[in-house]
C-alpha cells in the first residue's frame, strides 16, 4: 500500500513539479501560504458560522497545508507522525492535568 507522502511525490513527478522548488525553504512559505488561504475561511465569522459556511474550502485548505507539511516532512527527513507523537508527549509534561482532571 502507498503512503500517502508516496502518492504526493508521484503526482508531482508526473507533472514536472521536481525541479527546484521542492526544498524546505520554499515548502515552509507554502505551508504558511496555505494556512494564510484556510485562515480567511474564519474572518469575520464566530468559528462555527464559519464552518457551517465554508466547511469544503476550510477542508481543501486544511488538506493543502497537510500535502506541504508531508513535503517538507519528506524533505527534511523526518516521520510527521511520530514528530507529533513527541511533540504530544512534550506537551503532556508541560501541560500535565490538573488535579482531579478535566470534563
């Protein structure tokens, strides 16, 4: 089974988008870009207005920062997943719950 990072990298190879653009630098603006486009989705909106109105751009968008974030991952040689499973852990003794928990 491909991953999906696989399927990205074939789509772009398949249409010539290899060449030069494809390094961390250019892959990070993107990931902002992207983020800036999802972004306008929610302004001037309460967030559930918003997603009730927007809800396929904010999809499409979300999914746009997704594709560059796999990218980038690809590029800069590290595993996305487990990069958020550590960053969850870090948070985890950062932020520990409180006594008695949270509901």
């Amino acid at each position: 089974m491909k991953t999906l990072t696989e399927e990205i990298l074939d789509f772009n190879k398949a249409r010539g988008w290899t060449d030069g653009n494809r390094d961390a630098r250019n892959l990070a603006i993107s990931v902002a870009l992207e983020a800036s486009e999802l972004l306008e989705h929610f302004q001037w909106l309460p967030g559930k207005q918003a997603v009730e109105q927007n809800r396929d751009g904010i999809m499409e968008e979300a999914a746009d920062v997704y594709i560059y974030l796999l990218q980038l991952a690809d590029v800069a040689g590290f595993d996305l997943d487990g990069a958020a499973r550590e960053k969850l852990q870090k948070n985890a003794l950062k932020y520990p719950v409180p006594a008695g928990g949270h509901e």
